[in-house]
C-alpha cells in the first residue's frame, strides 16, 4: 500500500478539486490548489454554484469517477 501511495504521489497524478460558491471550504479549498500548482501538480479546480451538502456531491459525483478512472488508469 505504501508503494503505491508513492508511486500516487499528487506531483505525479492528476488532482480534481472542486467547491460549491457557498461551501465553507471555498477558501480552503482555493488556497490548497493555489498551492499545488505553486508546486506544479496537475489539478483541476472547479467552483461550482451550491453549498457543502448531498445535492451537491449528487451532482457532481459522475464527474468525479470519469476524472479518477482516467487518472487512475
């Protein structure tokens, strides 16, 4: 599980990050990719209108899967 975690590392993989306009995280979440892309990671960073909850992630979960299926593969 290690190796593979090293061999995942977020320098190395692609990164999705996503925030709804009126999640409590937003600013969180903005600085975190901010800082990733400082240390050139390969994210994608969406803000999205809606707040923190279950709408929310069922919205968007398709989303998530495509992206770390072809991620992951």
């Amino acid at each position: 599980m290690i190796a593979f975690a090293r061999a995942r590392s977020p320098y190395r993989s692609p990164i999705w990050l996503d925030v709804g306009t009126k999640d409590p995280f937003r600013e969180a979440d903005t600085a975190l990719a901010r800082e990733l892309r400082a240390d050139h990671a390969r994210v994608t960073f969406h803000v999205w209108p809606g707040p923190h909850g279950s709408s929310y992630w069922h919205r968007h979960m398709a989303r998530y899967l495509r992206f770390y299926a072809e991620a992951c593969s």
